[in-house]
C-alpha cells in the first residue's frame, strides 16, 4: 500500500509530508484547496507526463517521493529485481521535475526510466475518476480482469504453454520446408561439394596442428646443415681431438721429469678433450633428433594446403568444414527422405493445434460462465447506486481464427444505461456520473482480484447526494477491507465511512503568497469538517448534530 507521500516545490505545495494508512482515507477540502495537486504530484511519481508547470514559482525543479510497502510476493518486488536492484523492503519511487521541461526518475535511489516506473505505478495503484480513460474502461485490460475474476490462472498458463507449443510445431516445419525446398533447387551442387569434403574427411582444429607440424618441421631443416657442420668439424679427418690428444700424451711422459711445469697444462688438455667429446656425442644426438622424412613435410604441406582451397571455395574457416559438411549432408538426407520428415512435423503441428484448441475451447467456456457471474456480481451493486436500471456486461468474442497466448476470446465490458437503449462499449455509453459508480460497482465486483494494492478514486460522487452518495460511501469501506482505498470527495456520507480523513488547505506563506497544507483529522476535528460539509460556510449545530449521526453510523 502506499506509506507516505512527500513532496517538494510542486505547483502551490512547498514541503509537505503526508501519511496514509491502510483501509478508507478521505481527501476533503474547498474547491482549489490543491486535491488535485496532490493527485497530480503522485501521478508524475508514479510515471505520469512530466511538466514544467508543475514546479513553484521561484523554484529550479520540484521532486515527489512515493513509498509503498507491497507484500512479499506482489509483482512489483519481480518486476524491480529484474532490474538488479534491491527489491526488499520498502520501495520508494521519486521524480524530480526541472523548470526547464526536464525529469529524472528513481527506484529506492538507484536512476530509473520513465517507463519502469510507469510499469511500477499502475501495478502499484489505479486511479479512477469521472473522466479517467485508462483502467477499467479500457478493453486491453478487460479480459484480464475477467480472467482474474473468474481465478482463470492456470487455464491462462494452459493455453499460453500449448500457444507456443503450437508456434514452435509450425515454426519448425516452416523452416524444413524452407531447406527442403533450398536444398533441392542445390541438389547437384550439394553431392558434387559432399563428395569432395566426404574425401577430404576434415576435422576441427586439424589446420592449426598441421600448421604447426610444418613450421617446426622447416626450423629443423634449417638449423640441421649448420648441426652437420659442426659435427664434421669434431668428427671428420680434420677433427682436432687427435692432435691434442697427441700432444697430451707427449706432455705425459715428460711429468716425472718436470711435474710443476707439466701437469697444469696436461690437466687442463685433458679437460678439453673430454668438452669436445661432450660436444661432439651432444651434436651428435641433436642431429639424430633433427632426422625426418622430407615426404613427412610434403604430405603435411598437401593436407594444409588442400584444406585451405576447399575453405576458400566454400568461403568459410577451415575449422568450420566439418560443420559444413554436416549440414550438407543433412540437407540431401532432408532431399533423400523430405517427403517422409515432412509428413511427421505435418501430424506434429496438427496434434499442437488440436491441443491448442481444446485448451482455448476450455478457456473460453470458463470465461463464459465468468462473465455471467461478473455481470450478476455488478448488477447487484447498480440498485443502490442510482443505476437501478442499468445493466452491465462482459461480453465475450470468441474468433477460433485470431488464435494468441491468451486464447481466442476478445472481452468487453459493455453497459446498458436505460431500458429499450442500445447497449455498447463502458466508456462510450456511460455518462461522467454513471461511469464513475459503474466502475466502483466494477471494483466492488473485482474486490481484490485483478486490482492494484492502492485505489484512488476521485470526486466519484460528482453530482449525487443522499442515498447515492451513502451507498458510495459504503462500498469504498467495503472495497477497503481488501485493498487501501483513497477517495477525493466532497460528499460527507462519503467522508463518514472513512478510517482516515485528510484535510487539505490553502495557507498564507509571507505577505503574497499561498501554500498547499494537509492535516490529519480526528474527534471533534473530523465532525467540524464534516459538518462544514453538509452546512457549507456557516456551520450550524444542526449541521454538527448531523455529522455525529453520519460518524455514529459507521460504527
């Protein structure tokens, strides 16, 4: 429900801060006292058009904050999540409003688009008045009303799973037929490219492994002449490991004789000649190891290269011949068997449709019945409503060749005002006043069922008195007990049923100008009010002995 509204620079408002609590909260005061302003502050929170207009005089931009507090499990919390936001707790929807045209919107502080929080006010609250052309009395919404009514969910779920059912059954053989149809005009084309890659057999990732293979077998190449050379050079007939080793051995014999001058030098010959066999034995494992088989290279070479011409050919990656080759060869098993694959998905999108229908066909029945207990449910509330008279219908079209999610039913409600008149559509046939108690008979009928969790209804007495307005006032209490209900109003037995009364006024701020405010009444404040509601400017004790018996009759 709605917790609080507060509101800064907006129109004659300068700061205000109002509360609300649950069940019947009435808005009274003198015409041009700001009920509207207040109901067009929330309406700018709640996603409404942005004005300029709507900011004071004097000030650079207004702002309007709205809390509410939905339960759990209400949509709106769904609907915010989706958003990554925060969805727990009490959500607060704020709109600033700049002098120059401009809006900013927010969702528990986090920046939101004009269309969330459009989304988010109508699951949050509906306002209904003599003129108001959204709601109820647009056809859009009927048969989700009717549907909510009636507690059609899971016939609704039903049709809308079997809808697309349906859909993806046709959608499926749509797309055979298409490929059938491609793949025959290519046929020829078809087997002369499969036998071609049925030969090449690729593989994914093969380029890149024999891509590799390649150049590492060309660096070995390279690097082989240069590991013969050396090897020769230790190796061959101009090695020079046997001089050395010559001249150590000479060097050897004439240690006992010299040994301080001999045997460094002879030490360190010996060492060399063991580094030049290590170097000699190294070369010559590297050489074994540079060994290969120059077809090995060609064959490699052959295979890179014919992949990649039949990639060219194709104008696809080489990794994706296989794939190709796949898809060709399920194109001509479709050419090959297309009569029989077709025939199949035929028998599957018959079975879909026929699910679909019967689905369809059960919702509509429930409709039916549903719509004959929601017009008896509204027509037992016209009577006291002045509207004795009338007559109300949700009238059902069922059209099995405008199938959708949501069946084949097209809802309307439709009014019949007086007798031997022609019945048509609400909205079209309904004057101000009647349309107003149609649509709070409509609310009292839904009660909780399909509606918002905060209902606004404004100044829907216009123009009635006495019973009507008594019997006004008895159904907004009523309609309270389910949901929070707000009634702008200017009838006192309106104002009587209320579990909350809200004053609004007009107050002098410094010398030249006026400010909106909104009081709380409550005991002898409320009845003054009410009172100057039935009396007018000069309040009377008669007029304040009538209130005590319109106070006393609520209870």
């Amino acid at each position: 429900m709605l917790v609080e509204l507060a509101i800064r620079d907006i129109v004659l408002i300068d700061r205000l801060e109002v509360g609300f609590g649950a069940g019947l909260t009435v808005l009274t005061g003198e015409t041009g006292a700001g009920k509207s302003i207040l109901l067009d502050a929330l309406s700018l929170a709640l996603g409404g058009r942005g004005d300029a207009g709507l900011v004071r005089h004097g000030a650079a931009q207004g702002q309007v904050s709205a809390v509410f507090d939905p339960a759990p499990d209400h949509p709106a919390r769904a609907l915010i999540a989706e958003t990554g936001a925060d969805a727990g707790g009490e959500l607060i929807l704020r709109r600033v409003q700049s002098a120059d045209g401009r809006t900013r919107g927010f969702v528990n502080d986090e920046p939101a688009s004009a269309g969330l929080m459009q989304k988010l006010g109508a699951l949050l609250v509906e306002i209904h008045g003599q003129h108001d052309a959204r709601a109820l009395v647009d056809p859009g919404v009927h048969r989700a009303l009717l549907d909510a009514f009636g507690g059609h969910r899971p016939a609704v779920a039903a049709v809308a799973e079997a809808w697309k059912a349906r859909r993806e059954a046709e959608t499926a053989l749509e797309r055979h037929v298409a490929r059938v149809a491609a793949a025959a005009r290519e046929g020829d084309f078809l087997r002369a490219s499969l036998e071609e890659l049925d030969a090449l057999a690729p593989e994914v990732g093969e380029e890149a492994s024999l891509a590799e293979t390649r150049a590492a077998m060309m660096r070995v190449e390279k690097v082989a002449g240069d590991l013969g050379d050396a090897f020769e050079e230790l190796n061959g007939s101009g090695s020079p490991v046997p001089g050395v080793a010559s001249l150590m051995r000479r060097l050897e014999r004439k240690r006992a004789e010299a040994p301080e001058l001999v045997t460094a030098p002879v030490d360190a010959l010996g060492r060399a000649l063991d580094a030049l066999e290590e170097a000699r034995f190294g070369l010559e494992q590297a050489l074994a190891a540079t060994a290969f088989d120059p077809k090995v290279l060609e064959r490699t070479e052959e295979r890179l290269f014919a992949l990649r011409a039949a990639a060219r050919k194709h104008h696809v990656p080489v990794d994706e011949l296989a794939a190709l080759r796949a898809r060709m060869t399920a194109d001509l098993a479709d050419i090959d068997a297309g009569e029989e694959r077709t025939a199949a998905l035929e028998r599957a999108v018959e079975a879909a449709r026929s699910t679909y229908a019967a689905a369809a066909e059960t919702l509509t029945t429930a409709r039916r019945k549903a719509a004959a207990a929601l017009a008896e449910a509204v027509e037992r509330e016209l009577p006291a409503l002045k509207l004795e008279r009338a007559r109300f219908e949700a009238v059902v079209t069922t059209d099995p060749g405008q199938p959708g999610p949501s069946g084949i039913d097209a809802v309307e409600f439709h009014v019949q005002t007086n007798p031997g008149t022609r019945a048509g559509p609400l909205a079209k046939i309904a004057s101000g006043g009647e349309l107003s108690r149609f649509l709070l008979a409509l609310k009292v009928a839904l009660a909780d069922r399909g509606s918002a969790p905060t209902l606004i209804f404004d100044e829907i007495d216009t123009g009635v008195g006495g019973a009507v307005a008594e019997a006004i006032g008895l159904r907004l209490a009523r309609l309270s007990e389910r949901v929070q209900v707000l009634a702008v109003t200017h009838a006192p037995q309106v104002a009587a049923r209320a579990a909350g009364h809200l004053l609004i006024a007009k107050q002098a701020v410094g010398a030249d100008a006026v400010a909106t405010r909104v009081d709380p009444l409550a005991g002898g404040d409320r009845r003054e009010e009410i009172a100057r509601m039935l009396a007018g400017a000069v309040i009377t004790d008669e007029a304040r002995a009538a209130a005590d018996r319109l106070m006393a009759g609520v209870g």
